[in-house]
C-alpha cells in the first residue's frame, strides 16, 4: 500500500475498519509530506482510530 501511494495511487476500495491499512495509510502520507506537521496522522491516533489497542 505504501509503495502505491507512493507511486501515484491516490484511490482504492478497502476496509476503512482494517486498523494495519489505515495505519499504513496515514504514516505513509505523513512521511511523504502530504500531512501537514503530522495533524491527521495525530488526530486519528490520539482518538484510537490507529495504534496499539492495548492499555
């Protein structure tokens, strides 16, 4: 999924419910640049969406 982004894709049919896939998604957007100062990766790991589901 990575190297998709990566590579241009900028659509896909997935399981928005897939926590791994998301998680990809999102730490590949904020590593490219294309999150700014990191606020939705942030954002969507403070509200649980993404990370460890442990406590």
């Amino acid at each position: 999924m990575a190297f998709a982004i990566q590579a241009g894709m900028n659509s896909a049919v997935l399981d928005p419910n897939n926590r791994e896939r998301m998680e990809t998604i999102f730490a590949t957007y904020a590593l490219m640049g294309l999150d700014k100062h990191c606020q939705k990766y942030s954002k969507v790991y403070r509200s649980g969406q993404i990370g460890s589901t442990r406590k």
